[in-house]
C-alpha cells in the first residue's frame, strides 16, 4: 500500500526531479525480510538500463 500511495504522487515528483537529474527511468522494488527474527522491509531504487542502484533502505 505504501508504493501505491507514493507511485500516486509520483507525477508531481517527476516534474520537480526532472529538472535536477538525468535519470529517465527508475524502478522501485520492496521485499519483506527478517533481521534477527524481526520482520524488515527492504527498499531498493535503480536504474534498470545501466544496472546501478540509486538508493536503498532499510525499514
């Protein structure tokens, strides 16, 4: 639910980012994890053409 929400917005980030950067196209993915028997989400951002991370997170 929480990528759904911020692909939403998504269009009004787009046309601030755009200006900023030169990253056409990113991709997002979410898995969930356990970290020491803790549920975790992992959050990943890149750039599928030239194979590079941009971001990660962990939740």
């Amino acid at each position: 639910m929480v990528v759904w929400s911020w692909v939403q917005k998504l269009p009004r980030f787009r046309r601030s980012f755009k200006a900023r950067c030169k990253v056409s196209m990113f991709l997002l993915d979410e898995t969930a994890i356990l970290v020491k028997g803790l549920p975790a989400w992992v959050w990943v951002a890149y750039k599928p053409i030239s194979k590079s991370v941009l971001g990660f997170w962990l939740s």
